[in-house]
C-alpha cells in the first residue's frame, strides 16, 4: 500500500510553535500529540529556525500568504 503524504498546516505549525516555546516539550511529544512522525517535527523545527539575531533560539512558524 501506497504512503500518503501531506504539508503541514499553518494550524500545525502553530501548534508545534506552542508546544515547543509555551509548554517547552521535545520532538517527541509534540509528534504524539499532533499526530505526526517525530522526524516531521524535527525537519520543521530545523527549517523554522529564526536565525537573524537567533532570539531565544525560539521556533517561527512559517504562515504562507493567501
């Protein structure tokens, strides 16, 4: 059987930024909760990295425009 694959949401994305910066957990939890592989959530943690002065090293979810 065939994998379907699908792009995180903005609302997942937020979430994930939630759950990592307000509640302060891991990889995995966050993957529990949400759903998703925990491998999913470590690649969009890496992506969203905000490295212009790297405040708090704090996750920025990406918000496509409409």
């Amino acid at each position: 059987m065939k994998k379907v694959y699908s792009h995180l949401s903005a609302e997942e994305r937020v979430r994930i930024d939630e759950l990592r910066n307000r509640d302060g957990l891991g990889v995995n939890e966050i993957a529990r909760r949400i759903g998703r592989d925990k491998s999913t959530i470590s690649r969009e943690l890496r992506r969203g990295l905000w490295f212009a002065s790297n405040e708090n090293d704090s996750y920025r979810p990406y918000r496509p425009k409409r």
